[in-house]
C-alpha cells in the first residue's frame, strides 16, 4: 500500500470529526481526499486510540522488515547451494566465487563477500597476469622429471630465462598440481651420528653401495653405484644380475684408468666388499679401504643420499622389460644426474660443473665447494 500523506494522529482526528457529526463530505472537502480514501482509513483506524495507531504501524515496520531478512536468507540459500560441489581452498578459487555468485544472482559485491568469506579489496583489484608462458613450461618440466619440487623446477626455469620470487613459483607450482607427495621409508633405529670427514678435492673419496630392483618375470638385478663424494658425481652404475667381489674390482679398474685413483674407498661390510679380490685390490692399488659399523647407514650418508634420488626418480618410475632395458635407461638417468639435474649441496650446481670447478681451483683456492667440518669422524673398521 502506498504511504498516506497523513499521520496516524490526522487520520485518528478525521474519524473523530466524522464521529461526532461532520458530514463525510464536508469532511473530505476539508481535508482534501476522497470519501474512498476516507473510509480506507477508517476501516484500518476506526476504534483507535493514537497509541494503538502508533503500535500498529511499528509492527507494520517489523514485519517488513522480516520479510526482507527472510528474503534475503532465502537468497544467501540458493547462492551457496550454487556454489556446492565447487572447491574454494584456494583465494583465487573464492575470489571466481564472488564474481560468480554477482553475474548469477542479484547480490551486491559487499554481501557476496561475506557470505563467501572474502575480502573485498581482493575482488575489486584487477585479476592478476595468468603467467601462461611459465605455467605451459612448469608443466613440460613436470611431465620429465615427476619427483622435482617446486625449487629445482625453478631452477631449470632460471636457466631458460623465466625469473621469479619462491612464493610465486611455490604458487604456481601448487595451482598447477604438481606438489609431490613425499615417500616415507621406514622407521630406522637411531644412534650416534658423527658427520662423516668432508672431501676438499675430487678422488679423495669414493663411496660404493649396491641397489637392487626386477625385470621382466620379477627376476632381480642388482646395480652398483660408485660415487665420489667430493663433487657428488656418480662414477658408474653397473646392473647385472650377478655381481661378485672380483666383478667389482675390475670395474674399479676401469673407473682408476677413467678418473685417476682414489685415496679413500667407504662402503658397507657386505660379502662383495669383503671378499679377497677387493682386499687383494686394495693392497695392490695402495687404496684405503674404510668400513662403516654394522648398521650404521648414516656413516655413509652421501651414497646413502644417492641412493634415494636413485629409486625415487628413476627406479620408481621405470619398468624395466630386460637387463639391456635397465642399462640404457639407468645410463640416461646417470648423464642426466652429472650434467643436467641441479644438486642443492653444490649451490644448485651439476656435479660435473662441480668437478670442473674444483680442478680449475686446485692448487689456489681448494675446497671451493665443499668446506671441511669440526669434529672429524674417523670411520673404524679395516683399514688396509
């Protein structure tokens, strides 16, 4: 209904006028309204006092007011019984949601906002750039290389020109989906764990280990990996599905012809280790042989390190159909580790970089990457 130009004290003082004798259209001559509008008013007014008019029009102004909070109740309903199914963790996926919810809905920006949890400030700024460029490369660097976080993703970006800060490449990398999920190997005993002596120059100290894994009808292989630890380069990984103690000596023959000799060997005390043909290798070459405690991994902890980056970027993610399969694809990954993959503990550096580095520098600054630690560890065991 239209709001009367009379207040509720006028119309009570009208119907009062015509109650005590007044001619309805005198009256309404008087007050300039029709005698239709008149007996509107009197059938709403009639029997009132001023303070009932007054109680009736605030409760006319409650129930409207309920009305629209029920109105818009209903409307804050369906906004977010829109929005169902549609997963807002992130702000840009809320933000879509404002802007959403605005287009469909007749909804201010203010109020969608806060149905959405939202601050304003970010919907009224300009969207940012998408960075497709970046995106479309991250993407092609994940598809060859699943197990890279987001660091050495960023990494192998910087190389190709396309610079940025951590929290924008750690964003992106988690708008793209790519996080990997970490894999936890099992729970091991621990012990004391003294560092290990820290090699200034490449050949000071090879470490070896063995790694095994299946082709074919589940039949085993295993591989031996020869490390240097000073510049973290692999020296060889050989698989076979037999690998003796003599086998192993003469492939440290072939690596002593390729590298020059070691001053130091540091393995395990598995039977290859121990056999007579490396003990007889080592008293013939003058190598020092050192040998970790029984159980103590950790004491070798560089091949150890090798390693996981091993199984979890190559040996995992390959099904290897025979032993020559297994080579070459192991050969692929072994050049793709020295010379492309960056390696933290060599300030991002490849190990053959590391390598260079270290020869270029030996003789006026040795150590350049590797720095010597306190509190030397002397690994016991036999030493030949």
């Amino acid at each position: 209904m239209r709001k009367s130009r009379f207040t509720e004290a006028q119309i009570i003082g009208m119907i009062r006028e015509q109650e005590a004798g007044l001619p309805t259209s005198e009256l309404c001559r008087k007050h300039g309204l029709s005698p239709a509008t008149f007996y509107k008013l009197k059938a709403k007014y009639g029997g009132m006092d001023l303070s009932d008019a007054k109680r009736l029009k605030q409760l006319e102004d409650e129930n409207a007011k309920l009305k629209r909070l029920l109105a818009d109740a209903m409307l804050d309903n369906v906004v977010l019984k829109d929005l169902l199914g549609k997963p807002l963790t992130t702000p840009m996926a809320r933000r879509d949601a404002v802007l959403r919810a605005m287009k469909d809905h007749p909804i201010s920006q203010r109020r969608a906002c806060v149905l959405i949890g939202v601050d304003p400030k970010t919907v009224r700024r300009d969207r940012p750039p998408d960075n497709s460029e970046i995106r479309e490369e991250m993407r092609k660097i994940a598809e060859k290389r699943r197990r890279f976080g987001y660091r050495r993703v960023g990494i192998l970006l910087e190389r190709k020109g396309m610079v940025m800060n951590e929290k924008k490449l750690y964003r992106i990398y988690r708008e793209e989906g790519l996080s990997v999920r970490r894999r936890r190997g099992r729970k091991r005993a621990r012990g004391s764990r003294t560092p290990m002596p820290v090699p200034l120059r490449p050949n000071q100290r090879w470490s070896l280990d063995f790694l095994s894994d299946t082709f074919g009808a589940c039949r085993k292989f295993r591989i031996l990996a020869v490390n240097d630890d000073c510049c973290r380069e692999n020296l060889a990984l050989i698989a076979d599905t037999s690998i003796s103690g003599a086998r192993v000596a003469r492939e440290l023959d072939a690596l002593v012809r390729i590298y020059g000799k070691p001053a130091c060997i540091v393995s395990d005390n598995g039977t290859e280790f121990t056999s007579k043909a490396i003990l007889k290798w080592a008293n013939e070459n003058g190598v020092e042989w050192h040998y970790i405690d029984p159980g103590k991994p950790q004491q070798n902890g560089y091949i150890e390190s090798f390693n996981g980056s091993l199984r979890d970027e190559c040996l995992n993610e390959e099904i290897f159909d025979s032993l020559a399969d297994a080579r070459r694809k192991l050969a692929l990954w072994r050049y793709d580790y020295n010379h492309v993959r960056p390696h933290s503990s060599l300030g991002n550096k490849t190990p053959s970089d590391a390598r260079r580095a270290l020869e270029q520098s030996e003789g006026s600054a040795p150590g350049a990457l590797a720095q010597p630690e306190t509190d030397h560890y002397q690994p016991q065991g036999l030493s030949l």
